[in-house]
C-alpha cells in the first residue's frame, strides 16, 4: 500500500505531529510519499524537520510556466478526466465567491502535478480540509487516486459552504477528525448521509519518548508553547499574570513561540512591570520543548480558537496539568481532573486558574499529572493511532 499525504506548507515547526503519524504509519509498513503545496518560508529549527523537508515534494516548485504547460498537455492526454476536474473547480470557485478565481485555476494545476508525481499511489489522504482536499479532489477528479483528509480546526468550520466542505466529504472515500467535536463539524457541513464515512483519529505523541517528569519545584513556572497570535491569547497570560502578582509576586511565566502579537505581548510586559517574570524564548526544537515542559508548574493555553492541541498532550503525558479555555475538542481531554479550564477571554477567571495551581500541593498536582498520563496513554498513543488509520486505509482503498 503506497500512501500519498498531501499538506499545504510541510514540515513546519507547529506542526510535528503529522511528521510523527507519518512515521508511525511507516513503521507499521505503510509507505508514504510526502507531498505538500509549498515549503515553509520561516526557518526550521527541528534536525528532524529539516530532514522531512528533504524527503517533500513541492507541487510548485515547477514554477508558474511549467505547471501551465504541464496542465495543456493534461488537457489534450485526458480530455474527458480534464473536463470533469475543471467542472468541479468551476463548482469550487463558485462556492468560495469573489477573488477566488486565481486561486483555483491553482489548485487544478496543482492536482495536475500531484497526479502526475503520485503515480503509483493507491490513495491521496490529505492533512486539513482547506486547499489541499481541494487538490486531492481535482486529483481525483482528473483520474487520479481516491482520497481522504484529516480535520482539525477551528478556521476549517468557520464558512463551510465557501469552502466546499460538503463536496469535499461527498467525494471523498472517506474523512478523519481528531477529535468527536470536530465529526460533529463535518456532519453539519456534509449531513448525516455522511456519518458513516466519518471517523475519529485522534492526534498523537510518542508516549515512550515523554517520560512522566519528576515533581515541580516550588518556583516552577508556567510555560506556554504557541504561535503569538491573537487566537492563542498570549497577552492575556500578561494580564492574568499581573493579577496573579498581588498574591504570588514569585510566579513567572515562559512564553516559546513566535508571531504577530510578540510587539503587543511585549509591550503588555513592559507596560505591567513584568520584564524580569515572563521569559519570550522564541521558536525551540521537541527537545527545547520538552525540557521546558518538564519543568513546569503547569502548561498554559488560553486560547480563543483551537482543534486539540498537540501540546496539552505532550505537556498531560509529561504528567502536567493544564490551564486552557473550555472550547472545541479541548474538553474531551483536560478537565479539573487534570488541570483548569476557563471561559475563553475571561482573564479574572484565568488569573484564578493560576492562582489556584500555584496553591495546589505538590502531592495533588502529581495525582492530577497521573491521570493526565493515563489519559495520552488511552487516546493520543500515536502508534495505536497510526494502527487506526492505517485500518481505514486498508477498509477504503
């Protein structure tokens, strides 16, 4: 079974997940062939990412003139495959409104060159339903392999009669979402007519390579690992941090990532005092990464949008307990078991969260890390996960 997997930027360093579920399906003899719309234009900070880049075939790195070229000569080899994908991309465009137009007479060269870098592939599964199921769809359509994607959110479910989402699922073989949230998404975009082709994977991590820490030390900080975005809610760490400080003047917090808000973070810290309390490291490797966890008090993700992120599960099976938001398929794995959730915005209520984990007593926030674990051990075991996929791909292709 040769496997194609089609992403849109790959690698990229916020997304080592689909690197991992890649190589757990091929360690359980699934071959895949990696492809993806463009490279990332940020630095990769990760040996192992850089690597996956090397093994990525980009659909535009042609350049404009051959994919033109590429696409004539489709149109005159498969003329009736030709047609029917350039209906559907009418159908897509028409979907997705004004100012669109460009962009899927691009995504039909693009399902051009993936049909003809795919050969030999039994199948196409895509990572998001946004414009790489687009391509894997055209693909198809062309007489390319049949497909399948994997959805995550929360952007994918905002308009998804724009996006196509319903023809998308009517097409395909078959749909993924990694959380039970995210199938309830896709069935109000497509109908339960479709349900039964909808099935829940859920992400993974290498539970073997994330070891249960030992106890926090009393100064640990919080740690948030994130894009800095206006979605992840950074500067309401900054805000909740400088409540927090009337009570617990020791607490600090460590923010890893990068992004548009870092100007607006920063200044949210200069502007409550806070310079020598919370850390900006930048983008880290895993390895930075699970150190930094490791030695937190608890991982902090107040977010205002999200799927399910990968790091709640690295931060729970590290035996970390986590402050996030009470929205999407977060819920289906943190609760006051394992760590606090607030309303999302609510920076009193964040404030409270962090007030009330700096007061927990180590034996408690070591009971809550236990279940935690349990937990990733449970449902995020990305071996047991690849298994899962890999017998869909075998029921459906």
């Amino acid at each position: 079974m040769q496997i194609a997997y089609l992403m849109n930027t790959y690698p990229v360093t916020s997304a080592t997940f689909i690197r991992r579920e890649i190589a757990a399906l091929e360690a359980q003899g699934v071959s895949v062939r990696r492809f993806a719309v463009r490279p990332w234009d940020q630095q990769l900070v990760d040996d192992a990412d850089r690597q996956e880049q090397t093994r990525t075939t980009y659909l535009l790195a042609p350049g404009g003139l051959r994919l033109v070229l590429l696409t004539m000569a489709e149109s005159l080899r498969n003329p009736r495959g030709f047609w029917r994908a350039a209906k559907t991309a009418w159908t897509l465009y028409r979907n997705a409104g004004r100012g669109a137009l460009v962009r899927h007479v691009a995504y039909l060269m693009e399902a051009v060159h993936l049909k003809r870098l795919a050969n030999g592939c039994t199948h196409v599964h895509a990572h998001f339903s946004t414009n790489t199921a687009a391509v894997a769809l055209l693909c198809a359509r062309l007489g390319g392999p049949g497909y399948s994607f994997t959805a995550h959110g929360p952007d994918e479910f905002l308009d998804p009669g724009a996006a196509s989402l319903g023809l998308k699922l009517q097409m395909a073989r078959f749909a993924v979402a990694i959380t039970e949230f995210a199938r309830v998404q896709l069935a109000l975009a497509g109908g339960m007519g479709i349900w039964p082709k909808l099935h829940v994977v859920r992400c993974g991590v290498d539970v073997t390579d994330l070891r249960p820490a030992p106890p926090p030390a009393t100064d640990a900080p919080f740690v948030c690992v994130g894009r800095l975005c206006v979605q992840k809610a950074q500067e309401h760490i900054v805000a909740a941090l400088a409540d927090l400080h009337q009570t617990h003047p020791q607490a600090r917090v460590i923010l890893i990532g990068d992004g548009d808000t870092r100007p607006a973070i920063t200044a949210a810290i200069a502007r409550h005092g806070l310079g020598e309390h919370v850390e900006l490291r930048g983008w880290a490797d895993n390895a930075a990464v699970k150190d930094a966890l490791s030695g937190a008090r608890a991982l902090l993700l107040p977010s205002f949008a999200e799927g399910l992120p990968i790091v709640i599960m690295e931060a729970h099976a590290l035996g970390r307990p986590v402050i996030s938001t009470y929205i999407a398929g977060i819920p289906e794995l943190v609760d006051q078991q394992t760590g606090w959730l607030v309303p999302a915005g609510d920076v009193p209520a964040l404030a409270a969260a962090m007030r009330a984990c700096m007061d927990t007593p180590p034996e408690e926030l070591a009971s809550m890390g236990a279940m935690a674990r349990a937990r990733v051990e449970a449902a995020h075991d990305v071996t047991r996960n690849a298994t899962d996929l890999k017998a869909l791909f075998s029921r459906y292709v």
